[in-house]
C-alpha cells in the first residue's frame, strides 16, 4: 500500500483500507495531525513521531529523533510483525 496523504477524513480513509485496525503508526509530517494518528492508532503508545515534537509529549506519543533505524522505531512500538523492508 501507498502512503496515504494528511489532511481532511483521513481518520475515514484510514478505516476504510484497514478496517480491522493498524498495529502502529509512525508520523513523518510536520501537519499538526498527530492528534488523529492518536485517534486512528486507538493508543498514543502504537505512535511514534519523527516530526511533531510539539504535540508528542501532550498526546503521550513516543518522538524518536537522530540516527534511528526502521528496526529501532518497530522495537519502540513492540511491533507484532515484522518491518516490511
């Protein structure tokens, strides 16, 4: 699957391909829609933020900054499945 783009109904488009759920999330846009990542994820603690350090630490949401590799981040959301790479 391609990414998906930020902004309006994306908690809608989100549900609609993955309508059982995600199993995490990682943001890497700075627009200020963490809160819906939070929403859509259904826990701060399946969310990590290389971008949005302002609302990271509001919305209990893990932000990971510097030299850290898809592995890390996976380890970070205690993953159930492997990093597709």
């Amino acid at each position: 699957m391609d990414g998906l783009a930020y902004g309006p109904a994306l908690t809608d488009r989100v549900a609609a391909l993955v309508p059982a759920g995600v199993d995490a999330i990682i943001d890497a846009a700075v627009s200020g829609s963490l809160s819906y990542l939070v929403a859509i994820a259904g826990d701060p603690s399946l969310v990590v933020t290389i971008a949005d350090t302002t609302n990271a630490e509001k919305l209990g949401v893990a932000c990971c900054v510097g030299g850290r590799t898809a592995k890390s981040y996976s380890q970070r959301l205690s993953w159930r499945r492997p990093v597709a790479r």
